[in-house]
C-alpha cells in the first residue's frame, strides 16, 4: 500500500472516557489522519487493512484475546516493523508496572505515554511515528526496485547463454552453473565435479587443454582454450572456457574464475553462418524490446510518482512544484543509471564482436541495427539525466556568438525552406560558461519545436543579449548571456505553458515526440547554473530563453598548436566494479587493447591489491558500488599508492557534496574508441 490516506492513520482504541475523541482531535489538528475504533477486534481490522500507527489506551487491551495482532505483527515483511503508542495510567509505565513490561515485549515497537499526557507530546510521538512508517514504505519501494533490477540482470545473462565456473586452488573443488553443466551434457542439479570434467574431454584435445591450464596456474596468464568434450550419450561437441586468476591478500592464486559457450555450432561449417545470423538477430530484437519496455516503464512509473504528487497537493492545498521535479529527477536519474549499466555491457560486447566475426555483409548490418538500438538508449539516458541533472557536462569558457553563426547551416537545413531564420547577435559580448556540444542541442531542440509551432511556416529569430541578475531566486546574483528563441507559431495556452517542461509531456500526436525536449533544456541550463524561461500568447507565438552564466577566461583556442600525443603504453590495470556484466564486457575492451587487467568487485578488495606488492599503472573504478564508493576508494588509495593515476567511471554526473578529489571521469556508457582515448590522456 502507498503512503496516503489509509497507510498513514493514527487508528484508535480507548473506550472509556474522552481519551479516544482527546486524541483524534489532537492528531487530525496537528496534520495527520485519525480513526477512533469501537471495540479491539475493530481495531485489528482497521491495522490489517492499513495503518501508520495505533493509539491504545492500556485498560482496553488487559484482558483482551491478543493473538490475531500478536500474529498479524510477527508476520509483517522484513521492511515493516508497526509502531503502538500505549497510554497508561500514572505511574504505569514499563519501568513499574510488568502488565506494561510484558505489553512492550509482546507486542514489538511500542512507544509508553502516562496519562494525563500533555498535548504536544502525543502530537510529537505520532510525527515521529508516521515518519518512520513513512521510510518504512520508502525502504519496501527501494527492496522492489532492486528486485526488479537483478531480475532484468538474470535476463541479459540468460540472454548471452554464457554459463559460469569457478575451480577453486588447491583443493581442485569445482562450481559450475546449470548452463555451463548443459555445455557438457549434465542436467541441472546433476553432479559435475573437476574429475568428471577432465574425464569428458575428447582424447586429442587433453594435452592441449592442460597445457593451458598449467600455463595459467603457473603465471596467472589469461585461461582462454577451445576443445571437444564427449557427453554422456556419446555425442561430441565444443566448448570455449576463458578464465583468470584470483588472488588472495598473500598474493597466491585461489582460484580461477571465467565463462564458458557452447561453440558447437560455430564450429560446424555448414551451419556455422546460419546459427550465428540467428543468434545476432534474436539479440537485436532482445535489444529492441528491452529498450521499449524500459521506456515504457520509465513512462508509466513517472506517470503514477506525478499522480501521487498531484494528489497530495490537492489535498494539502500547497504548491508542491520543486518537490515534484526533484522526485521526478531522482526516480529518473535512477532509471538512467540502471540502464546505463545494462548499456555499457551491450554496447562494449558489441564493440569486440564487430571486430570478431566473419566479414560478411548481413552479420554486419545486424551488429549495426543492434548498436543503434544501444545507441538510441543512450540517447534516452541522456535525456533522463539532463532531466535529472545529472549528466556529464565538459564546462569551459565559449565564444556563445561564435558558435551560434556556426550552427547556421544546421539550423536552416533543419527548419525547412518554409522558416526564416533571423540571428541578432551584438558584438563584445563575454565567453559563456557553457558545454558546447550539449548547448548545441538545446537550441537545435529549441528550433525545431518553435518549427513545429509554425505549421504553415514562418519566422525564427535567436537572439543573444545581456543580462544582470540581482534579486532572482532562481539565479545567484551576477552577469549572464541570454538567448531566446522568438517564433510566430501557434503559442501555448496558460495551462500548456504550466505544463511545458515536465517530463514526458507533449501536445505533438503519438510517436511524434517523447516530451523530453523541453525537459532537457530545462535541466541543462539549471546544471549549468542559469534557466530557462518560456513565454506565449496562443495566436501569437512563443518565445524560449535560455539564461547562461559568463565567464572572466577567455575561451580556448581550436586548430592550429595542437599536440599530437604518443599511443599509451601497454599497462597493468586494476579495474574496480561490482557490475558482473561491466566487469566483463569492460576488461575484455581493455584487454583488447592491449593492456592487463587486475578485476575485482568492491573497494575492499582493490585496496587489498593496492597495499601489496603488485605493480600497477593505473586504477579504473565505478563511483556507486555497495560499502565503498569510487571517491571513497581514490581517497584511500591516495594514502597507499599517491601517484597512481586513477579514472573514474560513471552514469551519474553529481558527486556527493564535500568532495575534495578532482578525478578525471568517464561517461557511461562508452564505446572502446572513448576508453582508448581517456587511457591515452593518462597513460601516454
């Protein structure tokens, strides 16, 4: 049940005396919702339908049957834990009184009132209550929400048919999953031990193999090996392990870790093309749907968050405006993240099998529809954490004139014939503090909407002006850029305009728009420290203002003096993530490279490599991982190793407040050619 009405009550039993009706008065002035109960059973009743607390006075519960609350409350999810305020008579509290003692022990969370009690303290007690029943039902929201995350983990790994194993040292005790079973034959929940696997190996192949094992073993060298395996029914097939060492804090291998696939197919040539075109389009379609279904999620999801809010405003008659976009931001922002992990893994695995497999034509266009339906995910996480503010953004000093005559051609070619573009750009004016690229696309965005305002054509003016800001709320006092964008559309109505840059809000038919333009915009110009500020007369158009901060440096230099960097050395790389999926899809891009990766999945473990002897060239780390951070792991590692180079990969642009470390960083999710070129700024 959501927090409201009935999962927020004070529920009520006292029925002697005027304690009931005292009580309800006091809660219902103070804020909250209060129901006075007849009877104990209609007590029980009214917590099992939902309740935020309950009020009982001592005398109606002494010789009642306790049994239903007693189990109703021992039955209540992890996440619950109901609070009762009792009221006693003086002198009766648990300390002196054991009725009250075995009341407390008995019934759990219970907080103990002497009457008569003082009105504030009541009213106290009941806040503090409904506030933790409230992050009560916020922690059950949170448990779902990561319910539903390794739920669609599980799904991409099933997706990928990879089976996993582990062979721990050196005892030779074996783990496998039941799909790496599946690869050799067995059923899960059969047994599959070390010695089952070696005897299962096809004869030819077992000199091979173990040389590759004992190569590993001996210099903790990647495990990579293809062989044939004889299944119990006496049938041949292939099998491809890759692995790598594990080791412990004294720096002796434990164990060896890795995947495995079945690769029968691939090396039968007759139906080698066959299986593998079958393979890429089931993954693209898999992609497709996933990347519908999360938008679809992300839409009905903020669509209800929203009802909720509109509701409680209703209700409280409050204006609620920052409360609503900030939880909005935050649903969002998270919404993003997680995609961006399941991103990252898409599009890096695809990265390294473009490079992997036969050059055929059909093959090809079957990665590219896969990529570009990773890249048009990545496009939505962009939108979501502009909303959110929560992307990346590469500020510097910009000649704002500059580059909105460059844009010219982009723009004329964008608006049509039918749209005339006027530019009023005064001379003199200072650098903006700005990302360009994302700017760019905020005014590209800007103009296409004011074209879509004109139906049948018209005029567009950009202009950029001065602005001194002094007593704006929304703005810290000082000098800005202003750049409007000035149509003769059609205009928005009062209730339109109020509406414009929530999320996922449109008045473009369906399949036309996704309602993020305006939201974008929004969000990029407050992370950027300004805003955006829209105006309209329906009939008479619209007009879109962008306020920008300046700037006192002047605005880098582009062309000519520009250094051309030496490639970056090979390296040893201690690579920090608690994503299986990124872990792997993430070191195979590095090993592509060329480079040695040291993976482990939490801080704990990578300050353990840090503080042995293990030469490294440099630490590649997520920010959000359970029990240390990314920021808290680069500072630890500061006092252990204080000139090892360390980049920062992430979703998420805002780091916690108090942050000291300026570190440099890594969008997620990035293409191989990205993560070459940011191991080259450090590295070369």
């Amino acid at each position: 049940m959501k927090p409201g009405l009935s999962s927020e009550r004070a529920v009520i039993l006292a029925p002697t005396g005027r304690d009931a009706a005292v009580a309800e008065a006091l809660i219902r002035e103070a804020g909250f919702y209060a129901q006075a109960c007849a009877d104990f059973t209609a007590l029980v009743q009214e917590i099992e339908g939902g309740a935020g607390l309950a009020v009982i006075a001592d005398e109606a519960i002494k010789t009642a049957d306790l049994r239903r609350l007693v189990t109703w409350l021992h039955d209540q999810p992890s996440w619950s834990d109901f609070p009762i305020v009792l009221l006693t008579r003086q002198g009766g509290g648990p300390e002196r009184n054991p009725d009250a003692a075995r009341l407390g022990q008995l019934l759990g969370n219970v907080t103990f009132i002497e009457r008569p009690f003082h009105p504030t303290t009541l009213v106290s007690i009941v806040g503090s209550a409904v506030r933790g029943r409230r992050r009560q039902y916020q922690t059950r929201a949170i448990l779902e929400d990561l319910t539903e995350s390794e739920e669609l983990l599980q799904t991409a790994l099933n997706a990928g048919r990879l089976g996993a194993l582990e062979l721990h040292l050196p005892t030779l005790e074996l783990e496998v999953s039941d799909a790496c079973k599946s690869f050799f034959g067995r059923k899960a929940g059969q047994p599959f031990t070390f010695e089952d696997l070696q005897a299962s190996i096809y004869p030819d192949d077992r000199e091979r193999r173990q040389q590759a094992l004992d190569l590993t073993l001996a210099n903790g060298s990647d495990y990579n090996v293809e062989y044939r395996n004889i299944w119990p029914d006496g049938t041949v097939h292939w099998v491809e392990t890759r692995a790598r060492t594990i080791r412990g804090p004294d720096g002796k291998v434990k164990s060896l870790v890795g995947v495995s696939l079945d690769i029968t197919a691939r090396k039968t040539v007759d139906i080698e093309r066959e299986t593998l075109l079958d393979q890429l389009a089931a993954e693209r379609t898999a992609l497709a749907e996933l990347t519908a279904t999360l938008e679809q999620r992300v839409e009905e999801r903020t669509a209800d968050l929203m009802k909720e809010v509109a509701a409680r405003e209703k209700a409280q008659e409050q204006p609620r405006w920052a409360q609503k976009m900030e939880t909005i931001g935050q649903l969002t922002g998270g919404v993003a993240h997680d995609f961006n992990n399941l991103l990252m893994a898409v599009m890096g695995n695809l990265d390294l099998l473009r490079k992997r497999i036969p050059d055929d034509p059909r093959m090809h266009r079957l990665i590219d529809g896969a990529m570009q339906g990773a890249e048009r995910g990545a496009s939505l996480t962009q939108r979501l954490l502009a909303f959110a503010r929560q992307q990346d953004l590469k500020v510097v000093p910009v000649d704002l004139g500059a580059l909105i005559r460059g844009m010219i051609d982009l723009l004329e070619r964008s608006l049509g014939p039918r749209v005339a573009l006027n530019i009023d750009i005064p001379e003199g004016l200072p650098p903006a503090r700005i990302d360009a690229n994302q700017l760019e696309l905020a005014i590209l965005n800007l103009a296409i909407n004011a074209r879509d305002a004109m139906q049948d054509g018209g005029a567009i003016d950009i202009k950029v002006s001065r602005h001194a800001v002094n007593n704006d709320p929304a703005l810290t006092p000082g000098d800005y850029l202003k750049v409007s964008v000035i149509d003769n559309g059609s205009g928005m109505s009062p209730e339109t305009l109020k509406k414009a840059i929530e999320p996922f809000f449109s008045t473009k038919p369906l399949g036309k728009g996704t309602g993020l333009g305006l939201s974008m915009v929004h969000g990029l110009a407050v992370q950027l420290g300004g805003t955006l500020e829209l105006c309209s007369v329906v009939g008479r158009g619209t007009t879109a203002t962008l306020v920008l901060p300046v700037t006192t440096k002047a605005p880098a230099s582009t062309g000519a003096g520009q250094v051309t960097r030496n490639a970056a050395r090979s390296a040893v790389i201690l690579f920090v993530d608690d994503d299986p999926l990124i872990a792997m899809s993430t070191t195979e891009m590095l090993e592509d490279l060329g480079h040695r990766v040291i993976g482990v999945n939490s801080g704990r473990h990578a300050l353990d490599i840090l503080r042995s002897e293990q030469p490294l060239d440099l630490m590649m780390t997520d920010h959000v991982m359970p029990g240390m951070t990314g920021i808290e792991l680069a500072a630890a590692s500061r006092e252990v190793r204080p000139s090892l180079p360390i980049l920062l990969a992430t979703g998420y642009a805002e780091l916690p407040e108090g942050t000291q470390l300026d570190l440099p960083r890594l969008a997620k999710p990035y293409h191989q050619d990205q993560l070459r070129e940011r191991l080259d700024q450090l590295l070369g």
